[in-house]
C-alpha cells in the first residue's frame, strides 16, 4: 500500500511539474510574441509619420513653400536673406 501511494504522489509530482512547465512557456512563448507584435506596429507607425513628412515636404516644395507670417515664434530664415522679396510687405 505504501508503494501505490508513494507511485502515487511521484506520479502526481510529474504531472503538476509537467504543467507547470508547460503553463510557464506558454507564457513566455506569449510575452515574446507580444513584445514582437509591439514592435512590428511601432516600426510601422514610425515608416507611416516619416512617409506622411516626406510627401508634405514635397508637396510644399512642388508649390514654391509655404508662407508663414513672421511673429516672435517664427522668425525668417538667416539662409534665405540673399534672396530678394523674401519678406511680403503688405499695405
């Protein structure tokens, strides 16, 4: 009787142990994929904004640039003071 029992409570020991083992890279198999996932959609969004920029930029190029008036926030650009008629001048 002492040996079914002590088959018993090995046998027992193996399949808690078993699962345990399985649940536990189930989990991690999981977090991996996840965290893979996480950062498939990040790569994605960056390419998504650096796409959106760069078609804004050439549009705003294919139509001379874009006029901002100038404040204290905006100032002009030391890089174009050579060009003439940079600045509008409204009555």
């Amino acid at each position: 009787m002492s040996l079914q029992i002590s088959n018993i409570k090995l046998y027992a020991w193996f399949v808690v142990t078993g699962w345990t083992l399985v649940t536990v890279m189930s989990f991690v198999t999981g977090k991996m994929q996840q965290d893979e996932s996480v950062i498939q959609v990040a790569v994605a969004q960056a390419h998504t904004h650096l796409e959106k920029d760069v078609a804004f930029r050439k549009w705003a190029g294919a139509k001379g640039g874009v006029y901002v008036p100038v404040s204290e926030r905006t100032q002009p650009s030391l890089y174009l003071s050579h060009i003439p008629d940079r600045d509008l001048v409204l009555p």
